[in-house]
C-alpha cells in the first residue's frame, strides 16, 4: 500500500475532500487525508498523507501557514470574499500608507469573530448550513497569530496583495473583513494562495493535473520523516527499537526534546521525546 506524503498545488475550485477522494482512486488506496483545509476559490499548499502517513495529519495541521492574499477595500460581502453577495460598496478608497498604518494592529496575537461562512459546528450544525438557510447565530470570539503581515504590492485602486504568515485558525478572509472595517471602507477577499503549510512549501508542491497525468503517482510521495525534519535523528539500537515497536520507554540521557527515531535499517519508527531522562514514544509510523 502506498506511504508518504504527496504536496498538492490545489487549483481552484476544487474542496481539500474532493481532492482527496481523487488521490483515493489514483493510489488505490482508502487513507487519504489532508492537513488545512482550502476554500474551493483558494489555491495552492495542501499536503495530503497517504497510507501510514495519515497518523502525522495532526502535527501538520498544527503548523503555521503562509498565504498571498488580495484584499478589495470598498466592498462588503456576506462571505467576506468575492464570491458572496454584496452588503455595502463605495468608490472612496484609502491609499497603500493607510493601509499599512492599520497593519500593526493585525499582528501578533488578536482575536478574530469566526465567519458563518465555515464549518465550525454550533450545536450540530455547520455555519455555512445555516448561513445558507439565512440564518445566523452568536459566536465566540478566537484567538490566532498573525506572526507577519505586509503590502507586497498594489494590484489597481482598491486591490492590495498581502503576505500573511498565521498560525492554525486563522481565516484570512475575515482579516481582509476587519482590516477593511478598520479603514472605515469595508473590505474583504478576492483571491487566496496559500504558499506554505507547516514544513512545506509551494516549491515542494505538484500540480494535480501531473498528478493525474502522471504514469506512477506513488512515486511522488515524500517520507512521512520529511514532516519532522526540524528534530534531529537518532537511531537506535536494537534494544531499544524492540522497546519503541511495543510502545515501551526507555532510559536515555540525551537533551530534553523530540527526535525523529529510525532502526538500525534505516527504517522510520517513530516520533520521540525525552522526558526526565527517558525516551517515549509520541507517534510511532512503522508497518504493523
């Protein structure tokens, strides 16, 4: 069965499920998942694991991402993208330096209204269902970091590409909303590509019309390891794999942190930590 992960430059108008289920049928396989989900309108970062991989989904979907937005100032709509229906327009439009003056209170640690149009469940029901419905309801509040924020460029009168980098949560289209109710203009987004997710990034990523074109897609799958890359290796000797393979501690004097673990094969076993002295496994990726 196939292992590993593979990188999807998504294009638009595709959901994160339904390219999944298209990886499903090309890899002849049932476990697919993907880490973050895209909007269908946004392009770009979506890594998908595959096989013994999908164990890594959560440490993936924890990582920070990287987008290139476009913000429209002067519109409003009931999506906080294009897409959606138009609540409030208007012709009088900040310049860039106005922009860029706002931004600083969009970065670092701030709280954002989830949109109706997501799918955080209330009581059963996903918002974007009941917006649908025209219905909407009370939510909380949600704090998210914006660890960077800039103009890169101005695109026409009332469009500015930004570079946001934010961790897990963040929904950039309700950043564009409040930036442009910041500036007393309204605003929200018109296009999304997302450039970097976790580890990965947008020069690692395959277009899924290779994908789908290609004659041994499998072949493009990177290791699970590749997502733990940042946390040194160490390989351990056959005592101690015995004791990683059954979910069992082990004594080790080694710096306080997590590691990638292989066998003596070379083999990828697990992701490890050392605690007070001794290693435990935190999520173990061999064959069983």
């Amino acid at each position: 069965m196939a292992n590993g992960i593979i990188i999807i430059d998504k294009p638009a108008d595709w959901t994160s499920m339904d390219v999944c289920a298209k990886l499903r049928g090309i890899l002849k396989t049932k476990k697919v998942g993907h880490a973050g989900t895209l909007d269908p309108m946004a392009t770009g970062v979506l890594p998908v694991f595959v096989g013994q991989a999908t164990r890594g989904v959560s440490f993936a979907e924890s990582g920070d991402k990287e987008y290139l937005a476009v913000l429209r100032l002067g519109l409003v709509t009931n999506t906080q993208d294009t897409s959606g229906q138009a609540l409030h327009r208007t012709e009088e439009l900040p310049d860039r330096a106005a922009l860029e003056a706002v931004l600083p209170r969009f970065t670092g640690e701030i709280s954002q209204l989830p949109p109706m149009y997501s799918a955080i469940k209330i009581g059963g029901k996903k918002l974007y269902e009941l917006a649908r419905a025209g219905k909407e309801v009370e939510r909380a509040p949600r704090p998210v970091t914006i660890h960077a924020l800039e103009v890169v460029e101005q695109t026409g009168p009332s469009c500015y590409t930004l570079r946001v980098r934010c961790s897990k949560g963040t929904y950039v289209r309700t950043l564009c909303h409040d930036l442009g109710a910041a500036l007393g203009t309204g605003g929200c987004m018109a296009a999304l590509r997302r450039t970097a997710a976790g580890a990965y990034t947008a020069a690692q990523s395959v277009p899924l019309a290779d994908i789908l074109a290609h004659p041994a897609p499998a072949s493009l799958l990177l290791p699970v390891d590749t997502l733990f890359a940042a946390h040194p290796a160490l390989t351990l000797t056959p005592a101690q794999e015995k004791c990683c393979r059954n979910g069992a501690s082990f004594t080790l004097r080694f710096a306080p942190g997590r590691y990638r673990l292989y066998a003596e094969s070379g083999e990828f076993l697990a992701l490890g930590e050392v605690r007070d002295g001794r290693m435990e496994t935190v999520k173990s990726f061999f064959a069983i």
